[in-house]
C-alpha cells in the first residue's frame, strides 16, 4: 500500500510519499491502485479528474484533510481562530508554521512534507480515534467519494421552475422585515446575531438553529428562519442547474467528517439540507427506485438507552415528542415543537421555561446521566462514544454541549455502521444517494426492489441495537423523500 499526499497548484499535480520524503514528484500521471492512501485537502478537484479521464476508474482510499483534522484534532469552533478551513490554516493552527510562511514553487515539496509530518502525528495522536478512522471513516469515504463520482439524478425542469419561486418568495419576505419591522438588511448575519442577542435567545450550533427554536413564539424569528432556508434552497437549486451539474446530474462534494459529532454533509449543492418540497427535484436513475430510510426518534431513542431510565424508555416505544407536547404544550399536535424543545434541552440550554425543566426531572436516570457525563467532560478533558469521536473542552468555556455531544456522536456511529453494512452486503443493485442526519436516500433496482428493501430495513435496526440495546428501534421507509 502506498501512502501519497498530493496537491495540485495550476493544473499540475505534486505528491510526496508519507513512508519516504525522498519520493517528491511533480507532474505526476494520475494513476492509482485501489488500495492506495491518497491525502489531500483537494478532494473534490482529485475526483473530478479522476473521472474526466476514466468514467470507469476504481477511486484509491482518498482522505480528505478537512474531515481528518476536525476527527483527530477533537476541536469545536471555539479552539478555531478561523471560519473557512483551508490548508495553511491548518498548518498554522497547529503551530507547524508562522504567519510568515508564503507557498510558492520553490517550497511546494517542503510545504507536502509539512503536511505529511502533520498528518502522521494526528493519526498517532489518540489510539480510539486511529481505530475509529480506520475501522470506521475510510469505509465511509469509500462510500461517499464514490457516489461523488457518479453524482446524482436530477430533473432540471423542476429545480428551474422551483428557483422562480424561491426567488419571489425571498424578494416578499425581504419586503416584510423592511416595511413592517425597519430591518433593511435581513441578510446580513451580524443583523441576524444583533436580533437574537438583543431578545436574549441563546445561539447554540448555529443561527438558524436558534431562529428555528424561537420561529413559534418570535415572529421576526420565523421570518428570519424562512429567510434563511429559502436562500439555502435556492444556492441548491442553482448548483443542481450549474456547469458542474447539467445534463439532468449535479455532483455534490461529500465530507465524511463535516462536523464534530461526525456528520456527513454535502456541499454545493446541500441537497441533505433541502426542505421536503424541494426534494422532488431528485430522481433516480432509469431501472432505480428510491428509497428512503430514517430512525424514528433517533436521539430520543439512544438518549432513553444510554442513561438507562425506564420511563423515558417506555415513552420512546410509544412517543417521547408527542408526549413532550401534551404535557408542555397542551397540544398533541405541536410534535414538531416539542422536538426542537427536546433538542434544547440536550443541548443545555439554560432559558428554557421551569415547565419543561420540570418534565425532563422526572426522569430521574436522564439527570443523573447528564451529570456523570458533564463531571466525565470535566475529569478528562474531553467526550465521546464507544469508538471515538472525542470533542475536547476548553476550561474556560461554559461547555453546555456535553450530553449533546454524547448523543449526537453516537447516532453518527450508528448512522455510519448501518450505510457500512448495507454497503457490505449490497455492492450492487443499492446505490447510497443523500446522507441525512437520521436517514439515507438510496436508490434501488426495480427489479427485487421490495425484499431489498426489507433487508435494508433489518441491516438499520440490528445496528441501532447493537449500540443502544435498552431499547426497541424503530424505523420509517418509503419511495418518497419528501
């Protein structure tokens, strides 16, 4: 097996050999054997290629830096001093380099090697991560550098017609914050911050998230939330219909480890991220038929597991959502609210009314877990799951995410283990599609299609269980995705 970092600087490839710094090439012929490791932080451009010259080529073990950086470093945003990753951030953050450093011709090897020492010091850095990157996240890039190759089926008509839409409903909503509300530049995120701070709301992974959470009670949250999405859509939608799309396909950029609790994530276009009366813009390939498949109360279910109480466990057979919105919200039909409030309160939110604090007391398993899991955070520094996936803490942050982190992280290994297995045990005739955070998009021969899908079905529980044996997992499927 070969290991070679490579890069690419104006149409031209350099790679250097990880196990013998001597072997610097420029200009190298892109030729790989399939059990290769390839490091780059060039992924998308290495795939890409790849397939232009050979529509057939069987893709090397390529892993992304990105993905590996935010694994191994056990970082959150509040250790990074920089928004967008890029190599020389890395480099510097990790404090192999200065601010002085300047790439250019002369020093492209040197810049390989001190991306190739880096690297090799990562994956020696913390033995559950190495194994959960071996064991786990080259099978997963496998998978989804695979797809990346092929990319995925789109009916162009339908995402044309959708992007006049959304425009028009963007332009609308724009109108409301300036004319009712005095916000003229809605689309501004320090106005969006300003808002939320100045009504005191909590900003937890994400703005949106935090419009999202108050969108029920805050009317200029809604507007902002529907602002937000809209536009997301709509830099989607154009992405589907862009030169690297066209010809009824787009070609999504997959990262296997999008963010801390591992997630994979797609990006331009963010098809995972459509809403569902979007999602009809993708269909499958001639002879296929989708398939959807998602766990039913995913983190209220490995919640109800890992802290062991019998009430909440009970509740997940029946509903833990509905019953959160009969008991806090008297109304059973504010599941969707009552599952944002179930978010918040895993994520620590500390604004959260003394109605709902007091229903989360009853479980009195679930508290005594969010402590021994906070008092774990403390006592070592950092958290994670049965294989990896730490997130370090920084001792002077308020780290509220510990339990969500716990969570979170573990449905990413169950997520991850079940698209592994159906992989193992369909190479063909079931293409994965769209990761979600609790579901998969596949596409599947016509021909079988009903057995396939039972089995699919059963490959998504057994997993499930394996990690969260307390309780009885549930699953949805259907030809649908929206």
């Amino acid at each position: 097996m070969r290991r070679l970092i490579i890069m690419r600087v104006e149409s031209q490839w350099y790679s250097l050999n990880l196990d013998n710094f001597e072997e610097f090439n420029s200009d190298i012929f892109l030729m790989f054997r399939r059990t290769d490791q390839i490091i780059t932080f060039q992924t998308s451009d290495l795939i890409r290629e790849l397939y232009s010259k050979n529509h057939k080529t069987i893709l090397p073990n390529i892993i992304d830096l990105e993905s590996f950086d935010k694994q191994m470093a056990q970082e959150g945003k509040e250790f990074k001093e920089y928004k967008e990753w890029k190599a020389i951030s890395f480099l510097r953050h990790h404090k192999v380099i200065d601010s002085g450093f300047d790439l250019n011709s002369k020093n492209f090897k040197l810049f390989l090697e001190y991306l190739a020492t880096l690297y090799l010091s990562l994956l020696e850095k913390d033995n559950s991560e190495k194994n959960r990157f071996e064991s786990v996240e080259i099978k997963v890039n496998n998978l989804i550098y695979e797809r990346q190759k092929k990319g995925v089926r789109i009916n162009t008509a339908i995402a044309e017609e959708k992007c006049v839409k959304i425009e028009k409903e963007i332009y609308r909503i724009k109108n409301i914050f300036q004319l009712q509300y005095g916000i003229f530049d809605p689309e501004n995120e320090k106005q969006q911050r300003f808002y939320l701070d100045s009504k005191k709301y909590n900003v937890f992974e994400s703005l949106l998230d935090a419009f999202k959470a108050r969108r029920n009670e805050d009317i200029i949250c809604k507007y902002f939330y529907e602002l937000i999405r809209n536009k997301q859509d709509l830099e989607s939608l154009l992405y589907t219909i862009s030169r690297w799309g066209g010809a009824q396909r787009t070609y999504p950029i997959y990262v296997g480890f999008g963010t801390i609790t591992s997630r994979i994530i797609t990006r331009e276009p963010s098809l995972q991220n459509l809403r569902k009366v979007n999602r009809d813009v993708i269909i499958p390939d001639p002879g296929m038929k989708l398939l959807y498949v998602d766990y039913s109360q995913f983190e209220a279910g490995i919640l109800a597991s890992l802290c062991n109480d019998d009430n909440m466990i009970k509740l997940y057979n029946s509903d833990i959502y509905k019953d959160l919105a009969i008991k806090v919200l008297q109304d059973e039909n504010k599941r969707d609210e009552a599952k944002i409030i179930f978010y918040r309160y895993m994520y620590g939110d500390t604004t959260l009314s003394t109605k709902v604090r007091s229903y989360f007391a009853k479980f009195t398993e679930l508290e005594k877990f969010r402590k021994e899991v906070e008092s774990e955070l403390t006592s070592n520094g950092k958290i994670g799951t049965i294989n990896g996936n730490f997130r370090s803490s920084k001792e002077d942050a308020e780290n509220i995410w510990s339990l969500s982190h716990k969570v979170q992280s573990t449905a990413s290994l169950i997520y991850k283990n079940a698209l592994i297995e159906v992989y193992n045990n369909f190479f063909l005739g079931v293409d994965f599609l769209i990761p979600m955070h609790d579901g998969t998009l596949y596409q599947i021969n016509e021909i079988g299609y009903d057995e396939v899908q039972k089995q699919i079905e059963k490959i998504y529980l057994e997993e499930f269980k394996k990690i969260c044996p307390k309780i009885n997992p549930r699953i949805k499927s259907n030809e649908l995705f929206q």
